[in-house]
C-alpha cells in the first residue's frame, strides 16, 4: 500500500486509493486531519498532533509548530534540551500518520507520495525527502500540492485543454500556481508565493489588536507573557474559524498567567472588524497572483477555472477577494483541507 500525504504547516493528512476511488485515514481520535505540532510533556514523552497542540496552550516552551515554513534551512529548536530540526519534526508527524495509517489499514505502510508547495525549491524537497525516510518511509514521488488539488479534481481527466489557477492559501504558507491540462497530462506552467503568509498570520493579526486593546505590545507580549499569548492564540484561532460562518465573536482575555479569572475581559469581534484588522495580510497574495500570471505569459481572462485548496480560503474575504481578481466563481466543491491528500492518493494509486 503506497500512502498519498499532505504534510501540511498546520495540520496533515494521509490517504489511500481505493476501490472506490481515495479515502481520508483517520487518526487515533477519529479526525482526517492531524495537527503538525510536536512536544514534549514534563515525563519527557514525545507528543504529535492533538496531544502536543493543546499542551501548546499550557506549556509553549515544550512545542513545536509551522516548522514547514524552515524545511531545507539551518533553522532549529529545543525542546525539553534536545534540539530538532525541521526535517526530525516533520518525519515525527509523517511516522504519526504511517502508524494511524498500518492500525486504520490493518497492513504495513512503508511507501509514500508526499507534496510540497510547488515553489519549494531544491533544498526544501530534500528535506521532505528526507523526513519521510526518517520516518521509516520510501518515497516514491515528491508531488507538487497544485498538482495534487488538480488531480483531486479530475482535471487530468478532461477532454479539452484547460488551463487552471490553484489558488493554495493554508495555515502557513501561500501557493498559487497555474497549471495547464493537455492530453490527459498535467503541467505546472508557473509557481509563486509566500512561505510566511497563512491562516496563521490572520490569527496573529487578531491576537496583536486585541492585546493592543489591553495595553500589551504584542511582540513584548509574546515573549514576556507566552502562557497569556498561547491561551490567548488558541481563543483568538477558535473565533476566527467562527467568523466564516457568523457575523460576530465574543472573545475571552486570558490573564498574563494563561488563565481565565472569573472576571476576565471580553472582547465582541465583528466579521468587518476582523477584515479590516487583516486587510493588509490579505493583500499580500496580490503579487504572487501577478507574477505567476506574467511568468505564464497569461492574462486573468485566459483562466478556465480558479481551485480553491487550503483551511484559509474558507474566510469570506478570501472568497471575495478571488472572485474579484479572476472575475469568476472559484471551485470548492471538495474540502480545501482534505483535497490535495485526495490527490496525492490518486497520484500513489
């Protein structure tokens, strides 16, 4: 069995194909989408995924997250007195997955397609590379994650030549690529993005205005009060996700301890104040957008269809945004979340 994985920055996932086409592999909670978080408890236990985010919350100092953004970098950490680097932390959440995988499947997983952003560059793709090796796995195929998203939606399979915009905004980092579909065959004409602009960067956003509210600075904040941030982050990411679906959020103020006293501050944040608060991170994908197109040697009304991929382009701002760019409605239809594993399913089947 050849596993089909989306290591993403915030959270990861593993699929396979079956016969009836590729099928999400749940983890030991029940849940398709693991956390890419790695810690360690205060017994020295090595925690990935649900375990080691909600010790974040308590215990920052003992967790790791977003390390894809250093893949193929010199860039370490320590925890609990070890040091790690991003491709050991990654190749922690790929062993993860292979073993919900081998209970889930009842069979041993020793072979994988992994995806990466498409502009990960030479050193990047090594570092995958070498996490899945680390983690007791055989690569078989690094996948370009547009690719995967495309395959996902049977562009591959049209009869006609099409070009396509994988508009790929997750937690941590921006893709969009333009991709062309000739003869069955798939191509990725051009590639830009951000490796520092994800959903994670709109949380930020909302937790620095809200300590502003409070008095705070958040970067005096975040390393003087981080059991304040962390509880604070996790509330501040909870409320954000509900905006997508509601208007308004109200939002509890930790004290710089990390908990709620009975008379913790709360904050009412509405659906315009939060874009307002995140308009210039948004704004960031407008460069990207443009030099893809211009590398392509293409304009916005020679794109066939716009695919959405990535937790990030559930907000309505992201939404509008690209509909506003490309003059056409995107395509959502499968979950941005689960679509380039799905892909990366196909692709190992």
């Amino acid at each position: 069995m050849i596993l089909g994985v989306d290591l993403g920055t915030t959270y990861s996932a593993a699929a396979v194909m079956t016969e009836n086409g590729p099928r999400l592999i749940p983890n030991a909670l029940g849940e398709v989408l693991t956390p890419s978080v790695v810690g360690v408890d205060l017994d020295g236990k090595l925690l990935v995924g649900r375990a080691a985010l909600e010790l974040a919350i308590v215990h920052p100092d003992r967790c790791a997250s977003v390390f894809k953004r250093h893949m193929g970098s010199d860039w370490t950490t320590t925890l609990d007195g070890k040091t790690f680097s991003p491709e050991q932390l990654s190749a922690f959440v790929l062993a993860s997955l292979k073993q919900d995988a081998e209970v889930h499947r009842g069979v041993p997983v020793e072979r994988a397609v992994i995806t990466v952003p498409a502009y990960f560059n030479e050193h990047q793709r090594k570092a995958t590379l070498r996490a899945g090796q680390m983690a007791g796995l055989t690569v078989e195929r690094i996948l370009n994650e547009p690719t995967a998203a495309a395959i996902a939606y049977g562009l591959s399979e049209a009869e006609d030549q099409r070009v396509a915009v994988v508009f790929d905004l997750g937690g941590g980092t921006f893709d969009i690529s333009v991709v062309e579909q000739f003869e069955g065959m798939l191509e990725v004409q051009s590639s830009s993005g951000e490796t520092f602009l994800g959903g994670e960067d709109f949380t930020t956003a909302m937790v620095a205005r809200i300590l502003e509210s409070q008095g705070y600075v958040y970067e005096r904040a975040e390393h003087e009060h981080r059991q304040m941030v962390a509880r604070l982050r996790a509330e501040c990411e909870r409320a954000k996700r509900r905006l997508s679906r509601e208007s308004h959020v109200t939002v509890r103020v930790p004290n710089e301890g990390g908990t709620f006293s009975p008379d913790a501050p709360t904050i009412e944040i509405s659906r315009q104040q939060m874009e307002g608060w995140t308009e210039s991170v948004l704004a960031r994908v407008e460069l990207p957008v443009r030099r893809a197109l211009g590398d392509a040697g293409l304009k916005r009304a020679d794109v066939d269809e716009v695919i959405l991929v990535g937790g990030a382009t559930r907000m309505p701002a992201v939404l509008e945004r690209v509909e506003a760019m490309f003059g056409r409605q995107p395509r959502c239809s499968l979950n941005p979340d689960e679509v380039v594993a799905l892909g990366a399913a196909v692709q190992a089947g």
